[in-house]
C-alpha cells in the first residue's frame, strides 16, 4: 500500500512548475535586448562621429585655400601699406634733413618700408605669446612678397611721374604724388595678396596665431 501510495503521487503536486518551461524563452529576449542596447550605443556612437566629422568639414572649408574673400585681401594689404607709408615718408624726411641725392634718400625710404611693414606684423604675432626668432620667420614669410610689390609700384610711379622726384615735402604736388602711388600700390597688391592667402601663404601664416 505504501508502495502504491508512492507510485499515485505522480508528481502532481508539482503541476505548478509547468509554467517554469515557458519562460525558457526568456534567455533570447535577454540576448535582444542586449543586442538592441548594443545596436543603439553604436548608433549614438556613429552620431558623435558624424557630428563632430562635419565640424571638421566646416573648421576646414572656414581654411580651406581659395576660399579667401577680398575684405580679408585689402586688410592684408593695408596693413603692409601703412608700415610702407610710415617708412617711405620718414626715409624721405631723413634723406631730406640730411641733404642726400633722390637715390640715396630712395633706397633709405625702401628699407624703413620694409623694417616698419614686419614691425607692425612682428608686434601682432609676439602680442600672442610667439617668440621673436619665430615671429620674425612668421613675419618675413608673410609680408616679403607683398611689401616687394608695393614698393616697385609706389617708387616706380614716383620716379617715372615727371618732377616727382624734385618735388620738395612742403610741396602739395609731392603729397598728391605720393598719395596716387601708394592708392595704385594697394589696388595692385591686394590680388596678389589674396592669391598668396588662398595657397595658405603671406598673411595666412599670421592668421593662426590670432585664434
């Protein structure tokens, strides 16, 4: 009897556990969801990358070479027009104090063009923390070419426009003749200018060191 009692239990008492086997399925769930958790770290991992792929797209079209306007070519211009001017004028007030030759008080107005044209640069680049062997090489890349330019237009006119050179600097037709000279100078260099910055020469160089 007890044997038959043993063999009636049948296990029904655990009928409960039958529901156990359906959950079986859960282990896959798991693993998708695993999977979409993974599917969307690299989804947003991919955003980062696409985002931060067209702010390099941007930051390189903003320098890229050719993508240069005029506004930035005059400026570039200017600025080498006026340490030129500031040497030209004080060359011939020395020269002239000194009693020289116009070729004398010339050659003295040309180098104080180009000594005032990489000063004014010089003192933007060592304003940024640069030291003065590099500012100096920065310099003389970045306006050599330019102040040359300037220069052959400005004292070319000067000393092909009849009396010009005998023209003392109290006399209004010297100042209207240097005017129209360093006016026809910056027209001319002003493309030359743009073509140097968009080939990531001239003031190019000195551009990084004002970000």
């Amino acid at each position: 009897m007890q044997h038959d009692a043993h063999a009636h239990h049948d296990h029904s008492t655990h009928t409960g556990h039958e529901g156990h086997a359906g959950h079986t399925g859960h282990e896959g769930h798991a693993d998708h969801t695993a999977g979409l958790e993974g599917h969307q770290t690299h989804q947003t991992h991919e955003g980062h990358q696409e985002q931060h792929g067209g702010h390099q797209d941007q930051h390189g079209a903003h320098h890229a070479p050719g993508k240069v306007s005029w506004s930035m070519a005059a400026k570039a211009t200017l600025h080498c027009l006026t340490g030129c001017a500031i040497g030209e004028i004080l060359g011939m007030v020395i020269g002239t104090a000194l009693g020289w030759g116009n070729t004398q008080t010339m050659i003295l107005a040309i180098i104080l063009a180009f000594f005032f044209g990489y000063a004014l640069t010089l003192r933007g680049i060592l304003a940024a923390g640069v030291d003065f062997k590099t500012a100096f090489k920065v310099a003389l890349a970045a306006d050599t070419l330019s102040i040359a330019v300037m220069e052959i237009i400005d004292n070319g006119i000067i000393a092909l426009w009849p009396g010009a050179m005998d023209a003392h600097l109290d006399e209004a037709f010297f100042w209207i003749v240097l005017a129209i000279a360093l006016a026809a100078a910056f027209v001319i260099t002003t493309p030359v200018n743009k073509w140097m910055i968009g080939r990531g020469k001239g003031h190019a160089v000195v551009h990084q060191y004002h970000h």
